[in-house]
C-alpha cells in the first residue's frame, strides 16, 4: 500500500512539475508576444507623427502657391487683370 502511495504521490509531483514547465513556457511566450505588439505599435506612432507633420507640411499655402507658380506657371490675380460684369446692365 505505501509503495503504490509513494507511485501515485510521485506521478501527480511529476504531472504538476510539467503543468508548471507548460505554464512558465506560455507565460514568456505571451510575454514575447505584446513585447512585440508593444514595439509595434511604438513605430505606429512614430510612423503617424512623421505623417502628419508631412500633411501640415504640404498643406501649407506658401507651398501650394508656390507649387502652383512652378509647376502650372500660375499668377497671382491684380486688380489689373480682373474683369468685373455686371449683372444688372442690359
């Protein structure tokens, strides 16, 4: 009786020494994982701020004006080139 007592103890001591193993093992690799995530989403965020300093950048009216000068060799309107008409005269 207290050999096969001593066989029961021993299989339950090893099955929870390999639960525990099991579990260390899942515990880090979890750990792992959102120190990935973690990571990720720390370049996410760099990645967002680089953006959207670019769109300010780009959306600046000096930029456009001058992308519009250069590029489609637009003018500013003067007084001189507007023409007004009128709505009322017949």
């Amino acid at each position: 009786m207290s050999g096969r007592l001593n066989l029961i103890l021993t299989v339950a001591l090893v099955l929870c020494a390999l639960s525990l193993v099991n579990a260390q093992y899942q515990a880090r690799r979890l750990f792992i994982e959102l120190e990935r995530a973690q990571a990720t989403a720390r370049q996410l965020e760099i990645e967002w701020s680089q953006l959207q300093l670019d769109q300010s950048t780009l959306a600046k009216h000096a930029r456009i004006e001058a992308n519009a000068r250069r590029d489609l060799a637009m003018v500013a309107l003067t007084p001189a080139r507007t023409q007004y008409i009128n709505k009322g005269a017949k």
